[in-house]
C-alpha cells in the first residue's frame, strides 16, 4: 500500500507551496534584516564584542530606506570617482598656488656672473 500518489510535490510551484525564484522575489521585493551579537567574556570581563547587521533588498527598497552607499563609494561608482579626483584635483592646485610665491621669494637668485 502507497500513499506517496496523495502527497504534495514539496517542489511543485503551484498550490501553497513557493519556488526559490517566488520567495527571492519577496526577499528583495520587502527586504529582509539580520542581526547578530557575538560577545565574549572572561570571567565577566567582556574580551570582544561583534555587531553583525545584514540587509537583503533590492536597489530600488535599499534607496526607499535611505541606504545609497555604493553611490558615493569611488571603487563601485564612475561619478563618484570622478567627484573625488576632481576635488582632489582642487585642493592640489590650491596648494601649488600657495606655495608658488613661497617658493619664488626663497630660491636663490642666480646672477650671470656666477653662472
């Protein structure tokens, strides 16, 4: 006698049950936290404390929550790479602009005789 022709395919994607495809679409679609502490102590005295803290979401709701760090980041974004080299590249001519007259006014002056 088997009753395995009355069970529900646990893998089937219609009825009740999900696919991966259906509950990653979820995930993302709502987002997901997790959050962990590890704590280690000797004899009550706390050695090392991890805080770890993950967010699974799409773009659109990782934006929606007000997390856009990846925008700002030079190594993933060519705008943000290209803000930075262009500051960078103002604050190096600020400088040379203010040690051109320092250095014009200490060089030695060389005469034509000594040349």
């Amino acid at each position: 006698m088997s009753i395995s022709g009355n069970l529900p395919d646990p893998y089937a994607s219609q009825g009740g049950s999900a696919n991966l495809a259906d509950i990653l679409e979820r995930v993302l679609d709502k987002g997901i936290v997790i959050a962990g502490d590890i704590r280690i102590n000797l004899l009550d005295i706390e050695l090392l404390t991890i805080k770890l803290r993950l967010v699974v979401a799409s773009v659109d709701k990782a934006k929606e929550m007000g997390i856009d760090w990846w925008e700002r980041d030079p190594e993933l974004s060519k705008g943000a790479r290209e803000t930075e080299l262009a500051a960078e590249n103002e604050r190096l001519r600020r400088r040379v602009a203010e040690l051109e007259p320092a250095a014009a006014t200490s060089a030695p002056q060389r005469s034509e005789e000594s040349a």
